[in-house]
C-alpha cells in the first residue's frame, strides 16, 4: 500500500521508550505513530526523545474505561460479575463463568 499512511497505535507509556526499541528509526521514517494518552504523562517531554520526527508523530485523546484483567478477576472472584455488565460482552462474560476461567 504505497500511497497508505500505516499507523503504529500505542500508548504514551510505550512512547516513552520507544526509542529503546530495535530499528525504532525506520519505523518513524516509513510508518506514524498515533500516541493515545493513558496517563499524565509529560508529552512535551517525552516528545524531546524525538527531535526531527515531530510529524511522524500523532496524539489521540479519548475517554478510556478503567478495565484490566486484575479488575475482571476481581469482580468474579468476589461474586460481582454485575459490576461487569457494560464493560465487556455479555458472550464473554458467559464464556468466562462457563469455563471457571479467574476463579482461582
């Protein structure tokens, strides 16, 4: 897809060290970054790591819903599953109670 523009989505928390990561550079020069924002992180700092790729570079905000799997394992080992509802697909907490899955 040459005249795409492929985006690489992560977080601002991978942001800060994505300049760790092997070929990080060829990475900026043929593909974007859309950044969301997870935390308070300091962008502006984060962004000094990046000089001369500022373009490559793009930010996203949204409204996220505090979920982990720690959350999940939680609500079910405690008999909360109510606490679920909304949060994920009912298909999926049915699987999980069928299959005992977090329960330990």
């Amino acid at each position: 897809y040459p005249e795409a523009d492929i985006y690489f989505i992560c977080g601002t928390d991978n942001l800060d060290w994505f300049k760790e990561w092997k070929n990080y550079e060829y990475m900026l020069k043929n593909y974007k970054l859309l950044v969301v924002s997870r935390n308070d992180d300091d962008i502006p700092k984060i962004m000094e790591n990046y000089n001369g790729y500022e373009n490559r570079i793009e930010f996203a905000t949204i409204n996220p819903r505090v979920l982990s799997s720690t959350i999940i394992r939680e609500y079910i080992k405690e008999n909360e599953e109510e606490k679920l509802e909304g949060l994920i697909a009912k298909e999926v907490l049915e699987y999980i109670k069928i299959k005992g899955l977090y329960k330990s």
